[in-house]
C-alpha cells in the first residue's frame, strides 16, 4: 500500500469536517445575532437545537460528494458510497424533525404569549404535541423506507411487493385494529377538543389533571403524584368528567351533621367571615341551608366557589375546619351527641301499671277463670 492511499482518503475526511465546521459554525452565528436582534421571535432560539444534525448532513454530503476523490477500491467504493447514503439519509430525517419542532413550537409560544383564554391555549398546545409527534412519525417512516429503497435487493422486489401490498394492508388492519383504533381517537382528541393537556378530568373515580397526550395513550397524573396511563380510546368510548372543560370555575358544598339546636343564623354569618378571609374564594356565590333533618340531627349545606379545581378543595378543606372549630368552641351544643345512657329498668318507671299491661288487662275480662 502507497503513502498515497493513506493521504487522499485523510484528505478528503479532514476537508469535510474542515468545511462542516466552518459552514456550521457561520450559520450558529448568524443565528444568534438574528435572536439577539429579534427577541421577540423565539424561531431562532430554537433553531439552535438544529446544530448537531445540520453539521453531520454537511458532512455526510461532502463525504459523499468527495469520495471519489479517494479513489479506493471497487469493493470499498461500493461500501463506503453505501453508508454515506444511510447516514445522510437519516441525517437529513434528524434535521427535518428539528426544524419542524422549532417552528410548530415557535408557532405555539407566540400564541400562548398573547392569548387570554388558557382553555383555548391548553388546546392548542394539546393539538401541537399531537401535530410533532405525527410529523415525526411521518418523517421516519419515508426516510426508513428511503434506506431501503438503496439496496439493489429492494429494488427488485418492489413490483411484487406493490402487488400484493393490497392483502399486506388488509392484514395489517386487522392485527392492528386496537393500535389503529387508538391512533384514530387520539386525531379525534386532538381536534375535537374532548379533552386537553392540563385539563382536570375524574376517570375510573381517580381524580388528576392531564399531563401527555400521544396518539396512542394518556397520561393523567393523580393529587398524589402517581400516573395513570390508558388508551386514548377509552376517551372516546366511555364517559367522563372534564372540570375544566369551558369554564374552569366550580362550585363546592360542605355537609355538616348537626343537632337541631344548631344556631344556623350565627353559623351563615361565620361561614360568610371565613369565605372573605380565604384567598381560594372568588367571590361569586356562598350560601347555607339545612338540607335535610332526621330524628336525631339536622344536615347542613355550606356552598362555596371558586376559580378552578385546585382552589375550590382548598376552600371546601378550610370551611370544614374553620366552621367545625368554631362550633367546638363557641356552640359546643350544636353537635351531634350519641345517648350511650342504658334505658332504664321497669323499677324506675313512674307508673308501672301503665307501663306494663297486666294479665287483667290482656284477659278476656273480669270473672273469667
């Protein structure tokens, strides 16, 4: 082997990432100085994320271009020409799936800057990480089949597997269905606004707030911090409740049991003090009624609201305590109290005859043997 098989192909290699470095630094700087100049577009912040695959594109398509330069052998030729061929391929599919998220993203950012409406910014947002994720699916599907169309060995199967790709597709959708059925209502999520990203929903009596939609499943994180992941078709095949869906305000009640001697007027007035001393209460509604009575207690209702979920627990939380202590303390007589007193004997009624009938009662009458 020659001195000069060695230096050519180095010479090529280190033009390429001589080249490769110098172009990508010159488009890292004009960025930034765009950024500097445009705060207010965040395009080109995000744009910064392209750097790694833009490099590795220029060098793939140097050394691709530059090979023959090299002049290796026919069998290296082939070889060499065929991995740079993969690698700009998924190269140029890395660089399309980042620019493609800087501007969707960028898209997103503007909007949620300048909307007023949170309702319709979880919606877009919701229909954005649906939008990359389907882009990204897209893109690695064709540059997937862009590599294999490169082997010559696929080239001449392509006729028969055109042919037949009729019962491939039919086959496919039937093993498929649940997975297809699942990509199918997480579009029909997305667009048709049934459930966001941050919405608060109840499903399977747990109660969470929406943190990751896909196409496939959701993620809904619980008050305890534990996540729930389940199909997105089960969104649309079954009923739930969406609290934040529209309006995000809810109303909240509290249920006391309480004696009948219960001081209602004083304890409304209190439960009106409490609401105007809590930062949860938006102000809109209160109100307390007895709802219902037995033979033992009386139930009464406190209604509250308040801007969302989060708040209106949080004041249902503090009128119970407040009220409770405030009943403990100034009217202990309010709360229920359980007779654990024995009944008394026979001895201790007044009258015993009419507590207890006699034998003369329960007869036929007097004189009968």
């Amino acid at each position: 082997m020659h001195l000069e098989d060695v230096l050519r192909p180095l010479a090529v290699l280190g033009a390429a990432v001589i080249v490769t470095l110098l172009v990508g630094w010159a488009a890292d700087q004009i960025v930034r100085r765009i950024d500097a100049r445009r705060p207010e577009t965040p395009l080109w912040g995000l744009l910064g994320r392209c750097r790694i695959p833009l490099r590795l594109v220029l060098c793939a398509a140097l050394l691709r271009a530059g090979y023959p330069s090299a002049q290796l052998s026919k069998k290296h030729e082939a070889a060499v020409a065929q991995v740079l061929t993969l690698v700009l391929i998924g190269a140029c599919a890395w660089l399309v799936v980042r620019v493609a998220a800087a501007v969707v993203e960028s898209g997103y950012a503007r909007y949620a800057a300048a909307a007023q409406d949170q309702a319709r910014v979880r919606r877009v947002r919701t229909q954005v990480t649906l939008i990359q994720r389907v882009v990204t699916a897209v893109v690695c599907v064709v540059a997937v089949a862009a590599m294999l169309l490169t082997f010559p060995e696929m080239k001449a199967v392509g006729a028969s597997v055109l042919a037949s790709a009729g019962v491939i597709g039919i086959v496919a959708g039937v093993a498929a269905q649940s997975t297809l059925g699942n990509i199918f209502a997480g579009l029909q999520i997305a667009f048709g606004d049934m459930v966001r990203i941050g919405d608060t929903v109840v499903v399977g009596g747990e109660w969470g707030k929406v943190e990751e939609i896909t196409l496939t499943y959701l993620v809904v994180t619980t008050w305890d911090e534990r996540r729930i992941t389940m199909p997105v078709s089960y969104f649309t095949g079954r009923p739930f409740e969406n609290w934040s869906r529209g309006d995000p305000r809810m109303t909240g009640t509290v249920f006391f049991h309480l004696d009948h001697a219960a001081p209602i007027d004083l304890m409304r007035e209190r439960l009106h003090e409490v609401l105007k001393e809590s930062p949860a209460w938006d102000g809109r509604a209160w109100s307390l009624v007895v709802t219902d009575t037995t033979p033992t207690t009386i139930q009464v209702r406190a209604l509250v609201t308040a801007k969302d979920a989060d708040d209106v627990w949080t004041l249902r939380c503090v009128v119970r305590e407040a009220l409770v202590a405030w009943l403990r303390r100034e009217h202990p007589y309010a709360l229920p109290r359980v007779n654990t007193a024995p009944a008394p004997g026979l001895e201790e009624v007044p009258d015993r005859r009419q507590a207890t009938p006699t034998s003369g009662d329960i007869g036929p009458g007097p004189g009968t043997s």
